[in-house]
C-alpha cells in the first residue's frame, strides 16, 4: 500500500477532524510568528554600511586597494526614520546602500561620476523600488 493510503487509514481511527484543525492552529500561529519576526528590521550601523561599499565596489572594480577611499556620506531619511546612504568614493563612483537589514543591500551604484544631491531646485522624488 502507498504511504499515503497508510497515514490516511492511521488518521482516520485517531479523530481526524481534531488533529486536523490543531495541525493548521498550529501551522497559523507559526505563520503570524514568522511573518511579525520578517516585519521588523534593524537598522544597518554605518560602519557595516561602509563596510559593504567598500566591498562591492572593490569586486565591481577589480580594484587591488586594501583601503577604498570614501569622500562623503550623505544619510536619507523618510519621515524621521534612516532609509538609505549614499556613499561617493574618493577615485570616482558612489553607491547607494540600504539601511535597513530586511532588504538587499546595493540598491544602485556606478563605478564612475559622483552622486550629487541638487538643493537648489524643487527635485522630483525618487523612488526606488527592490
């Protein structure tokens, strides 16, 4: 007899039904747990931030420095709350790096020119979607 005609018949004497909704009880409470733990991340500190950079743009590059220098560090914030860095690099190139450890790091980067914020103008918003 297949496995499945076998668990079905042991199911059926021990009341079925009763096993049945504990089981998906159970499996919902799992459910809800992990997707509560998955909606809340920690905040990414900026030594790891730099940390990232400097190895991402390193493997980009091919670069051979032990020590990719960083001009400046801009932080971005969404109603009060740290969402990205963007991190120019000293040679040319800027990285914008997530700050918040539920998505992936690297949202975009270029390995030329520098990231410039423009103040003087009324900017559109830029979204980045991940």
């Amino acid at each position: 007899m297949p496995i499945q005609i076998i668990v079905l018949y042991v199911i059926k004497d021990i009341n079925s039904f009763q096993i049945i909704k504990t089981m998906k009880k159970i499996l919902f409470i799992a459910l809800c747990i992990f997707f509560v733990q998955m909606s809340y991340g920690k905040n990414v500190p900026e030594s790891v931030a730099i940390s990232v950079a400097s190895n991402f743009f390193k493997q980009k590059t091919y670069s051979s420095d032990r020590h990719i220098q960083i001009k400046d560090i801009k932080d971005v914030y969404y109603k009060g709350l740290l969402t990205t860095s963007v991190i120019n690099f000293e040679k040319g190139g800027w990285m914008i790096i997530e700050r918040d450890d539920r998505s992936v790091p690297v949202l975009a980067y270029n390995t030329r020119g520098a990231f410039v914020f423009d103040t003087s103008k009324k900017q559109k918003q830029l979204v980045i979607i991940s």
